[in-house]
C-alpha cells in the first residue's frame, strides 16, 4: 500500500463495552506499540481529558428493585432512567475504566483500520496547565491472562488436547474470542501447576511444546494461537516513494557465541519414553559448523512435555534455522498504512524485490508517522 501526499487520515479512540461501541473519547496524544518478543504485545498510551468520555450508545439494563429514584436519576448521580413498556430501564452513563475497553481507530480515505481493544491498567490525573487529563496506559488483554494466577494447584491428564486446555484457561480469565489453528496433538504426560503460577506462562509453556507462537491479540480484539511458520513473501513493501530509512542496516556480528549443536530433548520422568532430537551444523559453507570451527557450540531446549517426536523436530529445526543465520535489523519510518499483524514481513527495495523483512515491532503515533522495526537472517 502507498501512501500519497493527498491521503485523508482522521483519527478517533472508541469506547467499547462487551465489544460494542458505547461512545468515543477527545484525546490530545495517542501512541500505540506492538513489540513482538513481549509478554503482552500491543500497548496503548494515550492523554484524555477528564471530561474527554463521552458515552453516547450506552447498553441498557434493568435496575434492581432495591434501587430508590427521583423519578429521573438515581440519588448518587451515575444512573439515568427511562420507561420501556412499563419497566424501569437503567442506563450507565459513565465510561468504567476497569471494564470497559478503548478502540483507537485510524481511517485511511474512508477506510478504517482498528489497532485493537485495551484494557486500561493506570490512569493518572495531572494538570497540563489548560485542564486535567487521564494519562492513560492500556494493553490488549492477553494482560488480563498475565495478570491471573493460580490460586490452587492445577492438573491436566495425559492424553489431554493442548488446545482444549488453552482454551479453557483463556476462558477462566473471561475472554471467549479466541482464534487458533485446528490440531490434535495431545499431552504425553500428566500435567500440573504450582499455586502462584501466571495463566500466560501456562499458555505460553504448553504453546512452545507444540510449536505454536505465544498467544497474542490481533487487531480487531480476539486473542490468536497460531503454528510457527517463515513466510516468503512481502506483506509490505517501502522504498524511496513511500518511506524513509532513517537508521542504516545494522548486521549481527556477534557470530561466536551461535551454537552449531542443538539438542532438544523432554525430561518429565513421569513420560513412557523421553524424547531427545539432535541437530548439527556441519556443512562446510557454513562460518560456524562444526567443520570449520573444529570443536561443539551446543545449546539445548528443554521441554516438560511434547506430544510426538515430529513435533520436538520442528521444534529443533525452527531454533537451528534461527541461529545459523545473523541477524540484520533496520528501523523505516513511514506514513501510517494500516494496521500490521503479528508476524509481518517488510521488504526495503526497489519494487519490493529486495531484502525481506520480519516486522518485529512497530510503533504508531496518532497525527505522525509509523515507525518500524525491522529483522531478517542471512545465512552465515
């Protein structure tokens, strides 16, 4: 997508509640951020006067009959009331930032492109010296699994689908929009977790032994569970026309301390069998083999549990296709395009047949531009 000069962008921040929008809210700045490697991976910083809520479409619901009115409001001032076939209906007229959520939504020409649904965790007042503003930071809500801990001990059965638990333990936390990628892998082992123990590290524990990403939000809100996979192909392409490298392509050069040996192997003594896969870099053209180095780099994975063999080999073979390459990483600053999702890939060049890379991170500043963070693997 190219971005010309005469493009039309407006900018708005939706009030949501259960999903549906409620209202919208004036803001003076708004930041968003998407860092992959994160725990919870989009965030949101935004300055809203304390006034700047305005709930317009609020949902109705009956009032308890314990309630006491005047007639048109309650005594304490948050509720307003109407008569709907002679049932006293109540209106919540006030954005709650505990459960409510924001939308920031960017419109490109008549087109809008959401970043996500987030949860406000801090709210401060402070006085820009014109009025008071919340300054507002909000994450998706893979925070709400970050935030939930255990508070007994949990235990899974051997032979348990992984995804059938993942999924229940999402829903535990509140949140049933989920995304995944169907499979029937299964547990080899009884599974259990200490007192104390976050749902995300859970998750995320019983993803990495399937070989599935960590759980991550999308932009329209739903939570994804998605198989590791390398594309080859560019999402977006920036060159001369449309973007501004403003960093030079910086190559990894710390090459030493990449492994040649990778051994990934089980270690519950409660499995039937251990599993145990090895994976050398031998190959001659290679500036670490073991061939031209002459001696053993190793680095081991470790897995409580996976359910197959072919499953522990992707495993390996992902992480070895990661360190027999360095890295190469560049920040492009462009004009806003839309919306990038998790795993992204960028290419820098001429008609985009040039230097293909993932999107590791990006940043969005409402008015301004979007910045990009940039890697890609070259074989070493």
């Amino acid at each position: 997508m190219t971005i010309r000069s005469n493009t039309n962008y407006k900018w708005r921040i939706e009030l949501l509640r259960k999903h549906g929008k409620i209202g919208e809210a004036k803001f003076k700045s708004c930041t968003i951020d998407f860092v992959e490697n994160a725990d919870v991976m989009r965030t949101m910083k935004a300055k809203i006067p304390v006034d700047g809520f305005e709930v317009i479409n609020a949902r109705l619901r009956q009032t308890e009959e314990t309630i006491y009115f005047n007639g048109t409001r309650c005594f304490d001032g948050s509720w307003c009331f109407t008569s709907i076939a002679g049932i006293w209906i109540a209106s919540e007229n006030e954005f709650d930032m505990f459960s409510d959520r924001l939308r920031p939504v960017m419109t490109i020409n008549d087109v809008d492109y959401d970043f996500g649904e987030f949860m406000i965790v801090a709210a401060p007042v402070e006085d820009d010296g014109k009025e008071y503003c919340y300054n507002i930071e909000a994450y998706d809500e893979t925070m709400m699994l970050k935030q939930s801990a255990l508070t007994s001990r949990l235990f899974f059965a051997k032979r348990t689908n992984y995804l059938s638990i993942i999924s229940s333990l999402i829903a535990n936390c509140g949140i049933t929009r989920i995304n995944y990628d169907d499979n029937n892998l299964k547990t080899n082992i009884d599974h259990e977790f200490a007192v104390g123990t976050s749902y995300l590290t859970i998750i995320n524990q019983l993803l990495d032994e399937i070989n599935f990403a960590h759980v991550h939000a999308g932009e329209n809100g739903y939570l994804y569970l998605e198989q590791n996979q390398t594309k080859i192909t560019a999402d977006y392409v920036y060159d001369d026309n449309n973007s501004t490298l403003i960093d030079s392509i910086k190559k990894d050069t710390d090459i030493y301390s990449l492994p040649n040996v990778i051994v990934g192997y089980t270690t519950s003594p409660d499995a039937a069998t251990s599993m145990r896969y090895k994976k050398t870099n031998s190959s001659p053209s290679s500036a670490i083999s073991t061939v031209r180095r002459g001696y053993n780099v190793v680095e081991t994975i470790e897995l409580s549990d996976c359910p197959d063999m072919a499953t522990l080999q992707a495993v390996v073979n992902n992480r070895y296709n990661q360190v027999t390459q360095a890295t190469e990483t560049a920040t492009v600053v462009t004009m806003p395009d839309g919306n990038h999702l998790y795993g992204s890939f960028v290419s820098i060049g001429e008609n985009g047949l040039n230097d293909l890379y993932r999107e590791v991170g990006w940043s969005i500043e409402f008015g301004g531009h979007m910045t990009h963070n940039l890697e890609r693997r070259v074989a070493i």
